[in-house]
C-alpha cells in the first residue's frame, strides 16, 4: 500500500515539474520511509507526528544536514499530499521542522585566494580545454554540479557574457559572466570539431556528467597538493564566502540564486579575511587567457 501511494505522490510532483534528480531523491527517501512504516504495520491515519519525528531523527543520525532536509522535505511533502488527497484527516508532519543550518565548525572548507589561483594554474597547464573550462566555471560562478552538467550550447551567451540554466527548485537563472572567462569559454569552444549540443564534454566525447565534474575537481586538488579533497560543493562555499565578504549578503544572494536570504546569511561569518580579487573574476588577467 505505502509503495503505491508514494508512486501516486512522486507521479504528481513529476506532474509539478520537478526535476528528475530530486525525484529519485524523493522516491530513494520515500522508500527507506516505506521499509520503516511497512514493518509497524501503520496506515496513514495512523501515523502520529511523534512517529515521524523519531524517523527524520534516526534516518538522518549518520549523515548531515543535507540529509537531514531532504528527509524531512520527503516525508512532509508526503503526508501532504496524503491530506489534499484525503487518505489522511490530518497531516501529521505540520509539527516538523527543517534542521537548523550547520554550525560554523560543521560546514564545508572553503579556498583560500592563493589555493583558488593554484588550482587553476595548474589546471590549465594540465587539463584539457574542456575540464579546464568547467573548473573555471565552476569556480568563478558558484554554480552546483548539477546545473553545471546540464548546460548546453543554447544556455551560453558569450557575446551578452551570460550563461542562463535550470537550477535547484526549478526555476531559471541567469548568471554573468566575467570577460576573462568568457575568454576562457570562447577559446574551448572554437577548439571543439563538433556540434553537439552539451556544452562540456568527457575524453570520449561524451556529455560531462555530474560524476565527470566532480572527478575534474578532485583531481584538480589532487594537483595543487590540498589538505583535503576538494569537491564542487567545496567550490561553491568558496565562492559564495568570498562573495559575501566583500559584497555582502543581498549580492551574494543573487549570485548563487538563493530564494531565501538566510540561507545566504550563513556565508557572512566564515571568515574575517577580505578576498583580494573583485567577485564573479576569473583569477586570471586577460593577457594570459590568449592564445
């Protein structure tokens, strides 16, 4: 019965628009929440709030944050469709609560201005026009992988030095880009034979995917001998506090296209240094970009 009804309710948030990642982050949510209801033997009337309170806390106890929301977000998206659609009279998941932001000390490292520009140096020198045009990318916009990995040809405006893509939540975001990488961009681009649509692409010319880009990170702090594993999220934390601190919480909301101011604030006290470069620049002067 509960892997019917949450095909129902996966199939209406499809319906929704929803994107196709967070609907098999849903369902992947739904099921463990399936498995767990499935083995007391509940049906939706009677189910209590203190029962999904005890399952957000216990499913999400290894894992973070992250984790932390998308259960939450899962179940009470749930049982709120189990209301509009009247299996339920009430929805037992109003009481919960999204898991307050990580605290300072549990958030994601960020880079230094100096390990930015190593990163990229080094980058250039060994990666291809391709990777090294993603981690360029990915560095001088904040942009998430998976917005990233969906980016075509069409997204790409080099002349109005813009890029415009779905991102998180649906919408679409318009995001400027900086002359130097523009230059970065228009110099991979006429090196490519092909018209494929996908604007980045693997070794085998394939479309870059999620796990592409976050190889091309790794890899890239593998090289510039970080003391840590550099991930795209990394990337964007680091964007977003160098951002922050020069610019202040209402730009940065706008560059890294937050619907919601407090999920910015955090990034104004990760650090007490001011970043040297102006914001949203590649770290490279144009001279060295040129062929």
């Amino acid at each position: 019965m509960w892997d019917e009804l949450i095909d129902g309710f996966v199939d209406s948030e499809r319906s929704r628009g929803l994107r196709e990642r967070s609907l098999v982050d849903l369902r992947r949510q739904l099921g463990v929440f399936a498995a767990h209801v499935g083995d007391d033997s509940l049906l939706p009337e009677e189910v209590t709030a203190g029962y999904l309170r005890d399952f957000c806390v216990q499913r999400a106890a290894p894992y973070g944050y992250a984790t932390a929301k998308a259960v939450v977000w899962s179940v009470k998206g749930l049982f709120g469709w189990l209301k509009l659609n009247r299996y339920s009279e009430e929805d037992p998941s109003a009481p919960l609560r999204y898991p307050r932001l990580l605290p300072r000390r549990q958030l994601p490292q960020y880079l230094k201005a100096e390990q930015l520009r190593t990163v990229l140096t080094l980058s250039r020198a060994a990666d291809t026009r391709s990777d090294f045009a993603l981690l360029s990318l990915l560095c001088s916009t904040g942009l998430r992988t998976g917005e990233v990995a969906g980016l075509t040809r069409e997204n790409l405006d080099l002349d109005g030095r813009r890029v415009a893509g779905p991102v998180k939540g649906g919408w679409l975001k318009t995001t400027v880009l900086s002359e130097s990488l523009v230059a970065v961009l228009r110099q991979y681009l006429q090196s490519r034979p092909d018209r494929r649509p996908a604007l980045f692409l693997t070794a085998r010319g394939k479309p870059a995917g999620a796990a592409h880009i976050r190889k091309v990170a790794a890899r890239a702090g593998r090289r510039a001998e970080l003391p840590l594993v550099l991930t795209c999220r990394m990337l964007r934390h680091t964007f977003a506090t160098h951002a922050a601190e020069r610019h202040g919480r209402v730009v940065t909301q706008a560059l890294l296209g937050h619907r919601r101011g407090d999920v910015t604030e955090v990034y104004t006290h990760l650090s007490a240094a001011r970043f040297r470069p102006l914001m949203n620049r590649h770290p490279y002067n144009d001279a060295e970009v040129r062929p």
